[in-house]
C-alpha cells in the first residue's frame, strides 16, 4: 500500500509521486514537537489522576477509607504515581501557558519555540521538585 498519489501535469503527462500528506519521516524531530506529544500525554496521566483526588476526597469521609488511602500514598508506589501527578500537573499547566503566548502571536520564531518548550520542560522538573522537597521538610521527611 502505497501513500504516494500520482499527479498529472496540466498537459496530461504524469508528474512526479509527492506524499499525499507531510509524514514523520520527513520532519528532523524537534523539542516542540517532543513537548507537543508530552502534552498531550500529561493531559491523559491527568484525567487518570483525577480518580486519586477523587479516592483521596471521598476517603475523607470515614477514618477506614482514609486509613486506607493513607497506606497507599505512603508505600513507594503511591509517592511515585503522586510525584508523576505532580510533574504532570505542572508540565501540562505550564505548556498551557505556552500556548496562551503563541495565542498573543508571540513565540512563534524557531529559536522562541524552542526555549518556550526547554522552559516548559526545565521549569516543570525544577516546580515539582521543589514543591515536594518543602512538603516532605514541612511533614518532617520522608517516613
């Protein structure tokens, strides 16, 4: 199966095979395009991690349930997943503000584009980062 399409000259005479539409192949990969993916990935990790923030209210409601929801974000899994619900939060919050700028018609030159999305990604490791080591030292450390 071919995705080339046969195009004709104005006289008739086939012209050269072109790609019926831009494919990955032809693209260098760029850190733009990296966080575009990313993007959309943290918005999925979010919609998944709505189910603990909604877990983690509706546990509140009874000293068993919270018990419980207190076991899991305490073992090494749970602080794991809650780390990567953090970095997605601020990655995806951050590539929204990104796009907010590209929507005032700004950022849109290669050099801009790039360190928007450098910033977007050095920016959301150093907030999460930085926000759980001030938890954990305002909770007493890691226990």
């Amino acid at each position: 199966m071919s995705f080339m399409v046969e195009m004709r000259s104005l006289e008739g005479r086939p012209a050269t095979e072109r790609p019926l539409s831009p494919h990955l192949q032809i693209y260098r990969p760029t850190l733009t395009m990296t966080m575009s993916i990313v993007h959309r990935i943290t918005g999925f990790g979010l919609y998944f991690g709505t189910i603990l923030l909604a877990w983690w209210l509706n546990s509140a409601a009874g000293p068993d349930g919270y018990a419980k929801f207190q076991a899991f974000a305490g073992s090494w899994i749970g602080r794991l997943i809650l780390f990567g619900y953090t970095w997605a939060l601020f990655h995806h919050m951050l590539g929204g503000i990104r796009h907010l700028i590209w929507d005032t018609g700004r950022g849109f030159g290669p050099n801009e584009r790039e360190w928007l999305a450098a910033a977007n990604l050095i920016g959301s490791i150093a907030i999460t980062v930085i926000l759980w080591i001030v938890g954990l030292l305002a909770w007493g450390g890691p226990q």
